[in-house]
C-alpha cells in the first residue's frame, strides 16, 4: 500500500504561478511511475504530467513549456512547478503512483484545488 498526500494548490491570477507537492508514504519502494492528474468542472481526468523511474517524462500538450514535473531526492515525493496559469488550468489535481510488477497497481492522493482567476 501506499499513501500519498499533496500539498500546494490554492487561488492564483492568472499568470501567476503555485508549486504542487506529493509525498508517498508506505511501501514506497514498489513505486514505478508517478504522475499529476487534474479533474476540470465537468470535464473527464486528463494526464497533466508524469515522470518515470528513470526520471523521463511526459506531458499534456496544453501544459508544455507551462508546467514541470520533477521528482526529490529521496524519490518518494514528486513536484508539479506551474507558470503562467491560465482560467483553464483550473481543476483538482490529484498525485498518482503505479507499482512495478506483472499486475501493477495505481494509487491516488486526495487531490488539491488549483483555482486560476483574477
């Protein structure tokens, strides 16, 4: 089991800027991937960005240049660095981790709001 717990969301202008944190508690060493996930008003779960193992990473087109994923030292946290908020950047943002193995396993945190307004 892991647990994760994010920190960092919060009301900014628009391009402003607001630093996500996740830390993974527990059985930290099955941890494979991590990534930040984001829930829009009426809108389905959308990618944000994710990073592996060996640090690679990906991201949502409307995100890139904007927002940096980077994982700490000690590999059991992941940061999300956002610039230039938009309106539209606006959603729950949620941390989430996949387990090596044949059958891996997602975990999720209890989200963060990020509010982008003027």
């Amino acid at each position: 089991q892991v647990q994760l717990v994010e920190s960092g969301g919060g009301l900014v202008q628009p391009g402003g800027s607001l630093r996500l944190s996740c830390v993974a508690s527990g059985s930290i060493f099955s941890i494979n991937a991590m990534g930040w996930y984001r829930v829009a008003p009426g809108k389905q779960r959308e990618l944000v960005a994710g990073i592996t193992s060996r640090g690679s990473t990906n991201y949502a087109d409307s995100v890139k240049g904007r927002f940096t994923i980077s994982r700490g030292n000690a590999k059991n946290t992941m940061y999300l660095q956002m610039i230039s908020l938009k309106p539209e950047d606006t959603a729950v943002y949620y941390c989430n981790v996949r387990t090596y193995g044949m059958i891996p396993n997602d975990y999720w945190g209890q989200g963060t709001q990020v509010t982008v307004s003027s």
